[in-house]
C-alpha cells in the first residue's frame, strides 16, 4: 500500500511539473529499449503514450520502441504487472527504461486462517477479491459485492425486501439437513450467520463500503484450519484500514436509488373476473351473487417503486506515524417495493492499528456498529394481492374492519378462510423490529525481541446482536379477530459470541538447503449463546386478565474449543507444502464424541521457477496445486445445542392438563442420540494457476471431489424407544464434485483505455450415495421441498444415487392437441388404480442446481469515464412453478364459505379445476442470464482544488433477465425449499445515482 | 518484553484448562430439565402422567415444534389421524382436502409409504416409549407410595391402550415394555402375542387401577381397563381368529355394573361441558385456552363450511374449513333423504336425536358425490358442538380450539358390545340385550316411539344400529371389519374402492401397512400381507 501512494504521489508531482512547465519544443524522435529490471529482458508490448495526447505506439518483440514528441513532453509507459512509469523528455533521443515489476500485484498477500500468506506461496483453492472488483450498485449487504465474481460460489440475488437475505453455496452443499452455509469471518471473528429474529439479513451489519476484500477458502487445504466449521468453504473478510504516516483523507459516497417493479403475476382484471366466474364456477348462481362491481388491481396497490439513499463518511489518517486509524459512518434509508417496508440502518466503524515498540507490536483494534429500524410491513399482503377478488373495493365505508372491505360470514364475522384484503393487511399491522449488533476485536501481534522469527498472536474478539420486534395487528383489523391473543406480539432475542485466538508463528528461511520453513500452532475458545422471549397478549383484559397471553423463553448456548497446527514449507521456492491439523471440541456432542481431528494436506509446485520457464516472458505464472483435506460440520440449528444429551421439557401454557381442578404442565422427555457426533468432508482439490504475458492474462482451474460420510441426517428411527419417530443422527453419505474454471485479462491495455474481461466457470454435481443405518432397497428415501398449497405436500426428494433435492413427481399425461388431461398420469408401476395415489408412480427429474453456472463481468476504462458490467447465467436449473400449481385453478374462483378468488390467469393454458400439486406439468426449466448491474462513471481528478477528486456514477441493478421461465423470476432465494416457486416478491429492476468525493 | 511472555503463558494455562471443561454443558433453557428434577416433586411427577393422556389429545408441547415427524405439526395428533384412518375409510367421513394422501383413504388405495399412516404408528409408539420412561422412573418420584403404584397402573393402561389400537390396525408389532433399550432393535410379535401382551395387562390392572368413579376428572379408573378388555374380546375373531364373546359379556357387565350412567341427552355427550357427562369412561382431554389440541377440534372446524352457521351451530368462530362430511350411505341408515332438507331448513330435527345432519345450507349441496375435493357434495355432520349443554359459549371459548373431551370410551358401547356378544353367541340375556339397546332409541327418540322389538334384533340390526349411536366416534372401521363388510363388495357406500359407486377392493387392507420407514430403520420387520411397494 505504501508503494501505490509513492507511485501516486509520483504521477501527481509528475503532472503539475507537466502543467507548471508548459515547455514547447521542436518534435524530435525518441527511441530506446524497455527491458525488465531484474533480468535484463525487454518487455514487448509496452503502452508507450505522450500524457495529455492520443500519441504512443506499443513496444516491439524485443522491447524497442520509438515515439516522436516535443521536447519537455512527458511518457507515461505502462504494462500489466509493473510499475507504470512517467519519464519527462529531455533534449535526448535515446531513451532506455528498466520498469520494476509491480511486488504489490505479484506479492499479493492474502489473509488464510489464523495468518497471512503470499498469494503466490498458496497451495490451496483460495481466491481473493478487492474493492476495486466488487459489483456495483446500491448494495447493503457485502455478498452481494461478490455475486457472480467467483467460481463455485454461487450467491443468489436477494429478494426485493429491504436489506434482504440472499444464499450463498461453495461447490454445492455438503450437508443435507446440517447448515449449509460457509463459516463468515469478519477481521478475525467467525460469525453468527443464522437467522436472526428481526433481522432479514444478519450481514448487512456490516457496511459494503467498508470491505477491503473477501477471501474465498474453497478446498480442504485452505479450510481445514478451521476444522469443524469448514466443510462448507470459508469467506474472509478484511475491513479497511489507515495506513501508518497517511495524510487526513475523507471520503464520502452517496447513492440515491430508485427501485421498480418489473413483473406481476398475470391474474384477471374486475371485468374479466367476472366474466371467469360466471363461465368456470361449477354453480355460477351461488357464484356470481358475491360479484362487486370494481376493477381492482391490488398488485399495484400494494407494489410501487421504491426510492432509496446512501450516505458514507469515512475519515482515515495517520496520528503520527505509528497510529494509523480509520472511522466511519454510514446512514442507509432503504424502502421496499412492498408498501410500507424500509431499512433505516445507521453503521459505525473504527479502526485503529499502532505500531508499538519499534514494530514488534502491532496492535489492530476493529469496532464495528449497526443499529437498524426495520419495518417489514407484511409479505402475506404480496399473495393476497395476487388472490383477492378485483372486483371488490379497497374500502367499505359500512365496514366494521377499519373501514376495509372484507368477506364476512352471514352473521356478519369475518370470514377467517376468505381471503384478507391485503392493503387492510399491510395498513393494520405493526411489523417492526429495532436491531443492534457489533462485531469487534483486539489483536496483539508481537514479534519477540530475542527471537525475531517468532510471534504471538493474541485476538480477543465478539459479536453481540439484540433484537427487539413487534408484530402487532390493529384491533379493528378483521384477520387479528380470529386470533385476539397474539394481536400484541413481542419478541427479544440477544446473543452473539466471544472468541479467544492465540497463536505463536515462527518463520525461518532456511539458506543452507534453500527452504523456508513456516510454523503456527494455537488454539481457539468461542462461546455462542442466545437467548430469544416471545411475548403476546390480546389488546383487551377479559375480567382483569389477558387472555391467552403468553410469554415463551429459549435460552441455548454452544462452546468450540479448538487446538490448530499449521507448517509452511518451500523448497527453492518450487516446491511448497502445506500441512494442518484442527482438533475440535464441541459441545454439541457427548464425552467420547466431543473431539476430532481434522487433517489436510496441500502441495504446489511453482512450475514458472523451474530453469526451464523462469526466463520466460510468456507464462509468469504456472503452479500446480493438489490438497487433501478433513473438515466437519457440527451446526445442527439452533435447537440442537443439546442432541446427545436425555432432557425433559416442559410444556407452553396452552398445552397443560387438566386432573381434578388443577393444570398440570406437562413434562416430556426429549429425544436424543447419546451417539451423535460430527459430520466428515474429505475433499480432494488438484488445480493450476496460470498468468501469461506479464499477469496480463491469468486462468485457474480447478477440479473437486468432496465426500461427506456421518452425514447428520433426519431419519426413521425404529419407534417405542426414543422420544421422536425421527431424529437427526450421523448416518449417510454424500458426494459432491466439480470443476471450476476462472479467466481474466487485459483485452486492451493503455493508459487512456482499458478493458478487463472476466469470466468464470462453475459446475458442481451432487450426489447422495447413502441415506440409511440399513442398506434398504424399498427405501425411496424422504421427501423435501415443501410447496404452497394443501398442507404438507413436498414434491422433491433426497435418495440415493440422485442428487439432493430431485424433483419427485407424477408425469403428466397430454392429450391430442398437447395439451394436460386433468390428474392423468402416466402409471409407472402399471399396478393400475389411482396413480397418484402410489409415490412409485413418481419419477425422479431434474434438481433445482444449475448444470453450470457463470459469470461474467468487464470493465472498460476511457480516460476518466469508466463503463461495467458484471452477469451471471444459470444453465439446468428446474423450477417448480408453485405461483400457477397453486392459483392457477378454477376451483379456487369460489370457495364454499362465501367468498371469490382471483386466480392466475395462466389457468388457460392448463385448463385444471382442481390443484394437481405433484404433476410435472409445473416444472420448467429455469435457466437464466441475469444482468446484475451496469454501471457507467466519470472520475473528476480534480474538483477545486488538486486535493479534492470525485466521481460520479449511474448504475442499473437488474439490469434485464434473460429466461424462458414462465414465471416472474426463476432464481429463487429459498434455502430450505430450493428451486420452488412461492416467492411472488419480484426482485426489483434498480436505477442508482452515485458520487464520491475524495479530498 | 518477558513479561508479556509470561502473560501468554499464565493465559494459556488458564484458558487451556478452562477450555476443556466448558465443552460439559447442561441446558440453560428455562422449560429445560432431566428426569431427576422432573419427579422430584410432586407436581413434576403428574406432570410427566399428565403426558402420557396428552399425548393421545395434544401434538406437542406447545411451541408448535414436531413430536412426531415426517407430518405437519398439527397432523401429527393423534385423535386427528386415528379418526381419519377409522371414519375416513367408512361410509360415516370422507375428505375433500389434497393434504398429501389424505383422499386415498376413503379410496382404499393408501400405500406402505403414506404419511398419515405413518403418523398414527408413530404416535402410538411414541406413546409406548413416553409409558416405558414413565414407569422406569416413577419408582423415584417423591410422591407416596400409593399414588406412585397407581399412576404406574395408569400408565401401563395406557401402553396397553396403545397396544389394542396396534393390535386393531397394524397386527403384528414389536412389543416393548420398560425394559426395552434405546440400543435395541425392536423384535416382531405376532398378533397373537400382542393380543395376549394386552390381555394380561389389562387383567393385572384390573385389580391395581383406581375404583370405579373414584379417580380425578381427566384420570382413569378400572372401568376403562373392563371397557378395553371387552372390546378386545369382542374382536378376538378378528384379531387371533378364536372366540372370546362370553369374556365380552362378563366385561361389558363389569362396565354396566360400574356405577357410569347414560347421559339423558345424547347431543350433550359431544359438547363443550361433556366433562360433566356422567356417561364418559374414557375421554380425551381439549380445552380452548389450556388444552390447545388439534383432536376435536380437527372434528369441528373440518366438518364446517358449505354455508353452515358456524357460530351458532358449532360454537366456533369461522366459516369452517370444509373438508370432511358424510357419504349418503350414513343419513340413509336413518332413514334420512335429500327432500328432508332445504336451504331454509338445513338442519331438520329428525325423530332420532342422533342423526345431527345438515345440508343445502347454501343451496349448493349435491347429495350423491361426483366429485370427492367438492366439500358440498356428500351431507354436513354436526354431532360435535362446541356449545356447552344449555347453548351457552364454551367456558373456555376460543374460535381456533374446543374444549369438547372426546368421548373414547362411553358406556353406551358397552350396551351395544353386550347384545352384540349376546347375539354372537356370548351368552347373557336376549331380554337384557334388547332392552339395552332400547334405553338407547329411547334417548334418541325421546320416547319410546323408536323402540325395537325382539323380532328386529339380529346381528345386521347391530351393524346399522352401532353407526346410528356411534357413528364419528371412530369405531367404525373395526366394527365393519367385524362384521366383515369392511373390503366386501356385497355392502357398498360412495367411492368405496375408488368408484362413485362403490366396489369392493382387496382384503388385505383391513390391516394397514407398517410405515415404510420402519421397515427402512429396522430391516427385521415384516410388512403385513398384501402390501407391496
């Protein structure tokens, strides 16, 4: 970092003396040779340009080139991979320039597991991006910075809530009822990545803005220092920081955006509806009596466009030369496209890095801060919308409900199965929540005075979230008379975790055998808990009483104690060798499974320093990587904190009974597995690394195979002896394997115009290989992926020889004409009789994960403006249209109870009266290209005064989709049901507005 | 600087042997606890028996969390599934809903895979294992020793319970008593060896239970130990191919003999102060506000809708959830047709109190049933009501949930059962038998305007009669069983074996098969005859 402020401090001087001298001059050839400063060679392909003009010409073969220019003119000479230089010209015409390569580029340190490492030192799939490569746009969570930039990571847009969640998958998901999210490492402190109540997304706690970069720990090699929360890959993040001796610099980014719905889900206007309801009812004249007169469309009531602002503060320096901080403040007003619903969240961040005792201490202290005012308004308002009569008004001036038109029973009740006019839901509800969380942490790294080599670590770290909620419904409202018990509802929930790091590293170059020799060993305490109480209460006392009130407490706490071990150590710096060792503890597991041991290996061998190659001016990068590691997986939710360990529990107080004249709460013992211990990934990574032409291009790839055994699993357990006819236990086997593929370089490469190009390749395939204790040849295996629609119907299945999440279903019979002949499927078994009613008769099809995924992204730079883009394609991914399986249907226009229903007006193309959930009518292929966003800027170097720079920006988030889904948007963010169609809260196409200013 | 070094390393001590021992941790959860705190108070002690009655009314415990998995939270009841698989299967319920497999039932085409299925095994052995615990710990429990061995009696009375309703639809079960262990598998038992399992318990209880009408409200007594006995013994042809209908007579005189009394109104068995009945032997427990559970109140709401007055008819708030009615075949069996109703009179008193029927309450009703998801086709029963007895609200009144107790066993079965063993040759009275049967009609009627002579009373009389009186009490596949007309194709109701009018389908079924996914965990199962994959 010090050396780009030494260059920037070069080219500014450079300029002025440039502007200042104004010198004129006769034009008069300049000619020389550009040659590397180590090894003499010349450099072809140098971008020789005269500053301020469209002058250059490009360096030959052998590095010569040859410009004319006026005397006093100034060079800028440029190349990927070394330092750019400016050269003034003097009266000479012979001009020979050695350029340095860039140490920064090539020396590139990323951070790994407890320590840092030379990115070309690496023997492991680790990939690291920086700010400089994060997408853009109004993002308020740091994944979506990432999205599409990374092989194998695959990381959903998020939904159009505000500050939504999104899900991110490493090479696929190696548990299948365990988490599968990655372990989160913010400066040091891993995370509590769950849900948090009230909390739509627990990593918009920390400001986008102030990420310095992300590293992605993918295979075993690099992840096993993490051991038992590994198995799922790793993502590091590193916040910003000042720099020692720094000048004050302030900073400020703000964006104003503008949200748009860009899709509804085709339902019947007023006039249409009543026309489907006096053609499609099977008794029009009970039908068409409920019929109003107006023309409602309650998708636009209660969808609008959505404005949005950002404003950062960032002010870093340097007190002296040895206190180097950085503070920040960030305010973001986000609202949703969903009437009602915003995020007002305010951040704070500090940091601050001395360097004590002639530098054998540093010292880094990170404070970060969030307070949030969500108001989430009601989701339910987005399927209601969809469902709700449009024939009907908004208001009832005669209605009892607030004034809210409503279906009523004849005495004049609610009707509770009717539909709720979802604008009375979204007007008569108080969703809110007030969330604060801090993540902070000391790190004391001291390099001992007698023994240089050596140091000791010490990080002491936290994270602490309390949440308070209210969901309260309007006493007047109709849908809150059902239930007046829980119209008051409250909810705290406060946790976090405290971590203990310590380690000792010592480094030695070894001369005498040209080795050097890394060694770390240490150990790490965190403890989690969290504590959530749910209250609710009607409005009114009953005779001195609330009834039916009641208050809920869940209390749970974990503890990770953990020994690690790492060694380093390269050979002629050819050979490297990595090897670690994790021993965990949980306390998850009972005495005698509370420990394990999880190993890896990693071996790379830099091919480019070999003789053969180190004088080559082509490749300047070739190193083959092959790791070997064990990781674990331990994260069974959050009530599993106690598996393994016989408890009662007592019951709430409406599940009491009643002896005599007394209520007894009842007390039930708990299933549990004395015998439940970790899960265990082995992966085996081997991968290549390539840079050609001076890093102007480079390319990895990277091949995988995962194996997952002890998979914790839910499965039957033979009942009357435990307390559940399921239970989560170690039993199953799961595969995983992939290839991932990543490119990148420098199309053009001038000082006045660039165009980077990126791309990578993903594809991962997935496969369970065993489900249950007993080999059982009849066992289908267990059906997940539950759909809207009847009650408990699943319609994707986990078993073995397919890949997790198939679809399971019926295949639909067509007629003539192509088109599905109502409940008629083909009969699998040929047994006859209801088709449906036999689960053999249901075939296994696609997955809800793509074949192979990319993404794409480029930058192009002209002189101060800049232009990007960044997409990402899905290929192969099924999704099951739930928005049409379930309202797409005839019989739903009239319910028995007295009211109507819109339905989606895609019912034409299936003609179906009844729900036919399991056909495979409804599953599509859901291949997609989305444009996450484009982004176009104009850089002002200087604004008043030479110390004060700006930009301004415009970019388009969501630019377009590219699908032949039927459907309002085939990605679909839901972890638990994946590839199911429900969500009908449409990703919003976002125009922003961006200017920094920087002085 | 070698200060600092000691500071690490005194840390590192401390923090390594701290370390270890935090990973020993007990739940800090409020509503936590273990079996040894649970019994050391008295309070704890019925606490955990008061489980063991729950567990056949409620589905959990409260926080909406699955106790049995693989079902809905709320399907996973057992009253809710036990009726399903007793009525749903019969002449007296069908389901217009499209909850998974729910309409196979009715269709006789469930599989080994079904999940309501799989719900009520599951339960019922969740209870097995609930008793079991129960018993291996109450010896510990503070309270006396007289309480001690009668709740013991209470809870191997309900493990037998459990067991006769194992014996009833599944057969051949692993049989486990206290002593099982959570490493063992479970080993088949035939039938057979269930039958005798229950009958010995039940004959050693006889003599440790309470007193007739001793007990607590909520609590059994012996009278529930003769009443199960009896139905056993009535079932034994079915159950281990042997006659035992003069044990049926001795037992259902026991339970005659008792001291439990008719109630005067037959409606007032099913509503919201049944509690006060002094016909209920056995009930199962519901309350609106205390007792939240998914049982009769799965029976209300999902026999509401097609535009009956909810409120002033079930005592509920709501439309109904419109799922669950009568086959015409039920009404018939009264002598009730189509004509008697009309959309201004959709609930006709008939002259047999017992028929609580309604339809055409909003003009869209079809008798006969072309189409089973259609909830108004097929006729409205309103036998639960959530009313107490002189139509006032609930005490506990709560739109969602009913505090109506379900009546599991009631002392007219016993009258019924008695002429019935009577007339299968079990000895007793024919005089006593028919007047028996006539307290009944006479209840139902009011008067004596419905009695029965002597020349009436014959065995199919009691197939019909028994679902006059009991019908939606889920007696009614065992009884047709019984009678052998269960899978018959000579006695036919609607979409019986999957066709609109009725057929007969494969005898096999009149046991259901053990969950597929038992079979998955314990490979030494055997799947009932008949049921493949």
């Amino acid at each position: 970092m010090k050396h780009k402020l030494f260059i920037k401090s070069i080219l500014l001087f450079s300029f002025l003396l440039a502007i200042v001298a104004g010198v004129y001059g006769q034009g008069n050839v300049v000619s020389g040779t550009i040659s590397d400063a180590v090894d003499g060679s010349g450099i072809p392909g140098v971008n020789v340009l005269e500053k301020g003009t469209t002058n250059g010409v490009v360096s030959n073969v052998s590095g010569n080139f040859s410009i004319t220019v006026e005397e006093g003119a100034i060079l800028i000479l440029s190349f990927v991979g070394y330092v750019t230089q400016e050269i003034t010209v003097g009266a000479q015409t012979k001009l020979d320039v050695q350029m340095e390569t860039d140490v920064e580029q090539l020396q590139e340190v990323v951070v790994i597991g407890y320590g840092q490492a030379k990115k070309s030192d690496l023997t492991g799939s680790v990939v690291s991006v920086s700010a400089e490569d994060f997408n853009k746009g109004a993002l308020t969570s740091p994944q979506e910075l990432l999205m599409g930039k990374v092989a194998g990571v695959q990381i959903s847009a998020p939904t159009g809530q505000p500050g939504g969640a999104s899900t991110i998958r490493i090479r696929g998901g190696s548990s299948l009822q365990a988490n599968n999210d990655p372990l989160i490492v913010i400066d040091g402190v891993p995370i509590t990545n769950k849900g948090i109540d009230g909390f739509a997304n627990p990593l918009t706690t920390i400001n986008p803005n102030d990420i310095e970069t992300f590293t992605v720990l993918k295979d075993a090699s690099a992840t096993a220092i993490y051991g038992a929360r590994a198995s799922n890959g790793v993502i590091i993040i590193t916040t910003k920081t000042g720099q020692a001796g720094q000048e004050l610099k302030v900073s400020y980014n703000g964006k104003i955006s503008v949200g748009v719905p860009i899709k509804y889900v085709p339902v019947y206007t007023g006039d249409e509806f009543r026309e489907v309801v006096a053609n499609q009812t099977a008794d029009p004249s009970v039908a068409t009596p409920l019929l109003g007169t107006e023309n409602t469309d309650w998708q636009k009531l209660v969808l609008d466009n959505a404005v949005s602002s950002d404003h950062n503060i960032s002010v870093s320096g340097s007190m002296g030369e040895s206190l180097p901080y950085r503070a920040t403040v960030g305010y973001t007003d986000q609202n949703g496209m969903l009437k009602r619903s915003h995020m007002k969240r305010t951040t704070f961040g500090l940091a601050l890095n001395p360097s004590l005792l002639d530098d054998h201490l540093k010292v880094n202290v990170n404070l970060k801060g969030m307070l949030t005012d969500n108001n989430f308004s009601k989701e339910g308002a987005l399927g209601e919308a969809l469902r709700f009569d449009p024939t009907q008004p908004v208001y009832d001036e005669n209605s009892p409900f607030g004034g809210f038109y409503t279906w009523t029973s004849p005495d004049g009740t609610p009707n509770f199965i009717g539909t709720t006019n979802p604008v009375a839901r979204i007007e008569q509800s108080e969703n809110t929540s007030d969330v604060f969380r801090s993540i902070g942490n000391l790190e004391l790294d001291y390099r001992f005075h007698f023994l240089p080599d050596m140091k000791a670590v010490l990080n002491v770290g936290y994270d602490r979230f309390d949440s308070d909620g209210t969901d309260n419904t309007d006493p007047l409202a109709a849908f809150g008379a059902r239930s007046p018990q829980i119209n008051v509802k409250t909810f705290t929930y406060s946790g976090g975790n405290e971590l203990l790091d310590f380690y000792l590293n010592y480094s030695k170059a070894l001369l005498s055998i040209e080795s050097r020799i890394d060694v770390t060993a240490g150990y790490s305490w965190q403890h989690f808990h969290n504590e959530k109480i749910n209250r609710n209460r009607p409005w009114e006392q009953t005779d001195g009483v609330y009834v039916g009130a009641d208050t809920t407490v869940d209390k749970t706490e974990n503890y990770l104690v953990s020994f690690f071990g790492r060694i380093n150590y390269s050979l002629k710096d050819r050979y490297l060798l990595t090897a670690t060792l994790r021993n965990d503890g949980s306390s998850r597991f009972a005495e005698g499974n509370q420990w394990g041991l999880f190993p890896s290996v990693g071996f790379a061998w830099k091919i480019n320093e070999e003789p053969f190659l180190k004088s080559s001016n082509t490749i300047n990068e070739l190193k083959l990587r092959a790791g070997w590691g064990v990781t674990g997986q331990q994260d069974i939710g959050f009530n599993s904190d106690y598996p393994a360990i016989a408890s009662y529990n007592g019951s709430t107080s409406n599940a009491q009974y009643l002896f005599g004249n007394q209520l007894y709460t009842l007390w039930k013992p708990e299933a549990y597995d004395p015998n439940i211990k970790w899960e265990e990934t082995t992966t085996v990574n081997v991968g290549l690394d390539v840079s050609l032409l001076n890093d102007r291009i480079n390319a990895s790839i990277d091949y995988y195979h995962r194996t997952t055994n002890d998979l914790l699993n839910e499965v039957p357990i033979p009942v009357g002896t435990n307390f559940a006819s399921r239970l989560i236990t170690n039993v199953g086997s799961l595969e995983n394997k992939g290839i991932e593929i990543s490119l990148g370089g420098y199309a053009i490469s001038q000082t006045d115009l660039s165009l980077y190009v990126a791309a990578n390749f993903a594809k991962n395939r997935n496969e369970i290989t065993k489900l249950t204790a007993f080999p059982d040849p009849n066992y289908i295996g267990y059906e997940v992926g539950e759909i809207d629609g009847g009650s408990n119907n699943r319609i994707q299945i986990n078993s073995v020889g397919y890949p997790a999440n198939t679809f399971f279903m019926f295949q639909q019979v067509y007629d003539q004409d192509g088109n599905p002949i109502e409940g008629l499927y083909v009969d699998k078994t040929g047994n006859g009789g209801a088709v449906d009613g036999n689960d053999l008769n249901r075939n296994y099809l696609e997955t809800p994960t793509p074949d192979f995924s990319m993404g794409v992204s480029s930058s192009l730079t002209y002189k101060q403006f800049d232009f990007s883009f960044s997409g990402r394609l899905n290929v192969g991914n099924y999704v099951f249209n739930n928005i049409n399986a379930n309202n797409a249907l005839y019989s739903q226009l009239y319910n028995q109870s007295g009211y109507l229903a819109n339905i989606a007006s895609t019912v034409e193309n299936s003609q179906f009266f009844n729900a036919q959930y399991k056909t495979d009518y409804y599953l599509e292929n859901g291949s997609f290209f989305r444009m996450d966003n484009i982004s176009a800027g104009y850089n002002i170097d200087r604004l008043f005064s030479d110390k004060i720079n700006a930009r301004l920006s415009f970019t388009v988030q969501n630019a377009f989709l590219i699908t032949k889904y039927s459907g309002i948007d085939p990605e679909i963010n839901d972890a638990t049901n994946p590839g199911i169609d429900k969500n009908i809260y449409p990703r919003p196409r976002t125009f922003v507005l961006g200017f920094n200013i920087n002085f | 600087m070698k200060n600092l070094k000691y500071i690490y390393l005194i840390l590192t001590t401390v923090v390594l042997a701290s370390c270890v021992n935090d990973l020993d941790v007990v739940p800090i959860d409020p509503d936590s606890s273990n079996a040894n705190t649970v019994f050391s108070t008295e309070e704890g002690t019925k606490g955990a028996l008061a489980k063991l009655y729950a567990s056949f009314a409620y589905n959990g415990q409260g926080r909406g969390e699955q106790e049995i998995q693989g079902i809905r939270e709320d399907f996973s009841n057992f009253l809710r599934q036990y009726f399903t698989l007793q009525e749903a299967t019969t002449e007296e319920a069908i389901v217009s809903w499209d909850d998974q497999t729910i309409k196979n039932f009715h269709w006789h085409t469930w599989s080994p895979n079904d999940p309501f299925n799989e719900a009520v095994y599951s339960r019922l052995f969740f209870s097995v294992a609930l008793t079991n615990e129960f018993i291996r710990n109450v010896g510990n429990s503070v309270a006396s020793e007289s309480d001690k061995n009668l709740f013991a009696a209470e809870a191997r009375f309900l493990r037998a319970f459990a067991y006769w309703v194992l014996v009833d639809m599944y057969g051949n079960v692993p049989i486990m008593d206290e002593n099982a262990s959570l490493s063992d598998l479970p080993v088949q038992n035939s039938r057979a060896e269930v039958f005798a399992f229950v009958e010995s318990e039940l004959k050693e209880l006889e003599t440790l239970l309470a007193e007739p009408k001793s007990n607590e409200r909520g609590r059994i007594d012996k009278v529930s130990a003769w009443m199960l006995l009896s139905k056993l013994y009535l079932n034994a042809e079915v159950y281990i191919g042997s006659d035992k209908y003069s044990e049926a007579i001795t037992y259902t005189e026991k339970v005659i003999g008792s001291g439990y009394s008719l109630d005067p109104v037959y409606e007032n068995i099913f509503k919201a102060d049944n509690h006060n009945s002094p016909e209920i032997i056995f009930a199962i427990g519901a309350n609106g506000i205390f007792t939240q559970s998914h049982g009769t109140t799965f029976i209300v709401h999902a026999s509401s809708g097609g535009g009956l007055d909810v409120a002033s008819v079930r005592g509920v708030g709501g439309t109904g959830w419109g799922g669950y009615r009568a086959v015409k075949e039920l009404p018939e069996k009264f002598g009730i047709q189509e004509s008697d109703f009309s959309m201004a009179n959709p609930l006709p008193d008939f002259a047999d109190g017992r028929a609580l029927f309604y339809f055409s309450a909003n003009d869209s009703w079809n008798w006969s049933i072309d189409n089973v998801g259609t909830f108004t086709e097929g006729v409205g029963v309103y036998k639960f009501s959530n009313l107490n007895s002189d139509g006032s609200q609930a005490e506990y009144y709560n739109p969602d949930f009913v505090s109506i107790d379900f009546p599991m066993f009631r002392l007219a079965d016993a009258y019924l059962m008695y002429a019935e063993a009577h007339l299968r040759g079990g000895g007793g009275s024919r005089a006593t038998a028919l007047g028996y049967i006539n307290d009944l009609r006479a209840r139902a009627y009011g008067d004596a305007s419905g009695n029965i002579s002597d020349g009436d009373m014959n065995i199919d009389f009691m197939l019909e009669e028994r679902s006059r009186e009991m019908y939606w009490e889920a007696q009614r596949r065992t009884d047709l069983i019984r009678f052998g007309k269960f899978s018959s194709a000579d006695y036919l109701w609607e979409w019986k074996g999957n066709t609109k009018e009725g057929a007969g389908f494969a005898d096999y079924r009149t046991l259901f098969p053990i969950p597929q996914s038992q079979l998955t965990a314990n490979p030494t199962l055997v799947q009932n005859n008949g049921y493949v994959n």
